[in-house]
C-alpha cells in the first residue's frame, strides 16, 4: 500500500521559515507519473488546497501564499517539498500532502503540524 509521509513541521515565529517534505513509498508505480499537491486545514475549518505540481512540474498556489510558498519535487527521491517563506499567524494548520495517480486515484499523508507564533 502506498504510504505519503509529511515532515518538517514545527513552531516558527512570524516572519520565519519552514520546509516540509513528503516522501511517497510502497507505490507499484514510478513517483513521476503523480501529480502532488500539499494542502493545510485549520480547527474548524475546511482543508484547502495550498499548492500543486504536476508529474510535468508545472505549479499553481493558492492566492493566499502565492509569492511566499514554493513547491517542488525531486524524483529521484521520490519526494516533494513545500518552502515556506514570510510566514504568518494564519498559515497555522495541519498540512497534508496528496497524491494524485492517472485515473483519479487520490492518496493522502497524515500530515504534519505547522504552528506561527511569537
């Protein structure tokens, strides 16, 4: 069974730096074949979707981190990266990592815990 493992997560103050990783294994099919998306939800809040990159490496974000996060991956290790820059108070959240085979299978992480505070 695949497995997506998230981490890097931690307690950052404003302004601070974080990157998180999340590695894909036990899969039958080659990483490049998946496009990979990392989202984050919040206590009593819906998860949303932060940013994506396809098996091609083309990305998109979300409006509300765009010019501050970066996503990236690296197939030869099977792993992509969110680089999280500037951050702030509200991009506290649990943040996931997805990934998306042809044929509309979708695999999620368990996430890891990002906290901005002073």
């Amino acid at each position: 069974q695949v497995q997506l493992v998230e981490s890097g997560g931690g307690l950052v103050q404003p302004g601070g730096s974080l990157r998180l990783s999340c590695v894909v294994s036990r899969s039958f099919f080659s990483f490049v074949i998946y496009d990979m998306d990392w989202y984050r939800q919040s206590p009593g809040k819906q998860r949303d979707l932060v940013a994506t990159i396809t098996s091609g490496g083309s990305t998109n974000y979300a409006d509300s981190v765009k010019g501050r996060f970066t996503i990236s991956r690296d197939n030869a290790k099977k792993t992509v990266y969110l680089q999280m820059n500037s951050l702030k108070p509200e991009d506290t959240a649990v943040y996931y990592c997805k990934a998306n085979r042809p044929g509309g299978v979708e695999m999620w992480g368990r996430g890891t815990q990002v906290t901005v505070s002073s």
